[in-house]
C-alpha cells in the first residue's frame, strides 16, 4: 500500500473551504458533499488496490495527481449508462444532477490547484451536458389578485396574508423570508434588509399593501412573542416559523386558484420576477432584487409570450 494521504483529506478540506472561505450554504456544501461522495465511490471501485477497509467505510489512499481525463469521463459515462437503463425512475439522476456533479469535480479539483496540490484541472476540458430549457412556472395576475383580494373567500388569516403578500412583493426566497428580524424592517422607506444566499446582505423595497399586512400582523404577533423574539413571523409557541409551515400553506393557498401541479414558495419567487419583467422593469433592476450573482441566471425570466411580445412592439416601435 502507497502511503499516501487518505482522499477523503482532500474532500473535506475542501469542503471546510467553502464553508468557512465561500460562506456556502448548509444545502450547498450538502450537495457538494454527496457529489463528492459518489465520485469517491468510484475511484474505490477504479484503484481496488489502493483500497483497506475498516469494516464500516471503505479507505481510499490516493494522490489527486493520479486522476486524470480519462477517469473522470469513465465515471460521467457510468453516471449515463445508469440514467439510462433506469427505466422505472428508481435512481436520482437525471441530466441536471449529472452536470452538478461534474461542477462540483470540477471546483474540487480548481480548489486543489489553487493549494498547489496539483498543477492542472483535469476535469476542465470536460463540458457540461446541454440540458434542455425549462422555462419557470409562475402564477398569472388574474390568479395572484384572486387569492389575494378575497381573504375571507380563501381563509386566509393575518399571519398567511402577511406572508404570501410579502412574498409576491419582494420576491425573497423561503429561507430569507423566514430569517427577517424585526429590525431589518424599514417601514418608513418600505424596505427590508434580507440576509441571503453565501452571507450576502441585500436590500429590497415592498409595497403599500403588503406594508399594511404586514402591520396587521405585528399587532396580532403581540399575544404570541410570549419570548421576546427578534424574528418576524412566528407560530403559536413564539418560536420561528419553519419551513414545512409555508410550503404547506403556499401549496393549500394556491391549489384553490390555481391548476398547476407544483407550487412552492419559489414559484412566488418567479412570479414577482416575471410579472416585474412583464410589467416593464430593466432586467438588471429585477437581478439586485432576486439577489442574482450573474445577470445569466435572471434571464430565464425572459419569456415573454407572443401576445406579449406584440404588445410590446405595438407600443414601443415608431413604425408599428
């Protein structure tokens, strides 16, 4: 047996890098963890040699140097030959979970050359498959005002109200909505500062009426801040709101309007983004309210229909 380091060494310096130098996620470096995990799996299965085992786990003694082009595209292809034959869908990959997984070699191997464990990235020639395009479902205007303008129609209490409309006026995504503190409001200028994604704070502006069902509900959150919390929204204990509550409520909410099979909090998300867009806002206004790092990732909002499309030049062409 080579006496090298163990491999996982390097996978969870890695991980540690982007938790403690990226501010990633929990969800993220999650994701990363089992990428990395699955991709370790078989370079266990591709150096049976350089394998012991301890009885519970499978040690891997490995330099990264060793892994070359041909190996990682060996374990793409086993990761498409699986998708493949999974004709009953009993596996979780898909095209998409594909190319994560070769985003998160890829960054591996860029933070293992950025500590000089290595001199090239072997898995930079390789391209991510092209995944077809899906446009994000988001509810029509007609639906959003039929729930919202009947609270009573939809029995939807001062808490739910204060949360779908702060929702569709802002456009912040679940975990940020239900981490506001009472002292990121603003209600003098109308905004929030919104802790978001890798620890990156942002502000965002929201309007009258979901300003007054906000107020509605502070003075109704009285009776249950039974521990002083500095958070927001809170249930009945006067603990946080979690995440379980919104999805269920958006998920009932919704279904009473609409017929769309998926709805989540962040199809409230894309629905402030598309309605925005539809409505005239610059695309690049809508990136810094959606806290988008790059411009590419809020352009999946541009698809407007070709209603819209002719509406548009009717009104903005001088020779229409």
């Amino acid at each position: 047996m080579k006496k090298y380091k163990q491999f996982k060494y390097y996978i969870d310096s890695f991980l540690e890098y982007l938790q403690f130098n990226k501010n990633y996620s929990r969800n993220t470096i999650i994701s990363y963890k089992e990428d990395l995990e699955k991709f370790y799996d078989f370079l266990c299965n591709t150096f049976p040699e350089n394998v012991t085992n301890d009885g519970i786990s499978k040690i891997l003694y490995l330099e990264p140097e060793e892994i070359n082009l041909d190996i990682i595209r060996s374990f793409i292809s086993e990761l498409f030959d699986e998708l493949k034959i999974d004709y009953k869908k009993t596996k979780k990959y898909t095209p998409s979970s594909i190319s994560r997984k070769l985003s998160a070699i890829k960054s591996f191997f860029k933070f293992l050359m950025k500590e000089g464990v290595i001199k090239t990235n072997p898995a930079l020639p390789i391209q991510s498959p092209k995944l077809p395009k899906r446009l994000p479902s988001y509810l029509t205007k007609s639906e959003i005002s039929n729930l919202l303008d009947n609270p009573l129609k939809y029995d939807i209490n001062i808490l739910d109200r204060a949360i779908v409309e702060l929702f569709y006026a802002t456009g912040i995504r679940l975990s940020e909505l239900i981490n506001i503190k009472l002292s990121d409001i603003d209600f003098n200028l109308s905004t929030i500062k919104v802790h978001g994604k890798g620890s990156k704070d942002r502000i965002v502006t929201f309007g009258r009426i979901a300003k007054s069902a906000v107020q509605d509900y502070l003075e109704i959150r009285k009776i249950v801040d039974v521990n002083k919390s500095e958070y927001l929204f809170l249930n009945k204990k006067g603990k946080k709101l979690y995440p379980l509550y919104i999805y269920r409520l958006v998920k009932r909410l919704f279904a009473a309007v609409s017929n769309r099979n998926s709805i989540s909090p962040h199809t409230l998300r894309h629905t402030f983004a598309s309605h925005l867009l539809e409505n005239g806002a610059d695309i690049r206004v809508i990136k810094e309210l959606l806290g988008h790092e790059n411009l590419s990732t809020t352009q999946i909002y541009t698809h407007i229909t070709p209603e819209l499309l002719k509406k548009i030049y009717n009104q903005a062409h001088p020779k229409a």
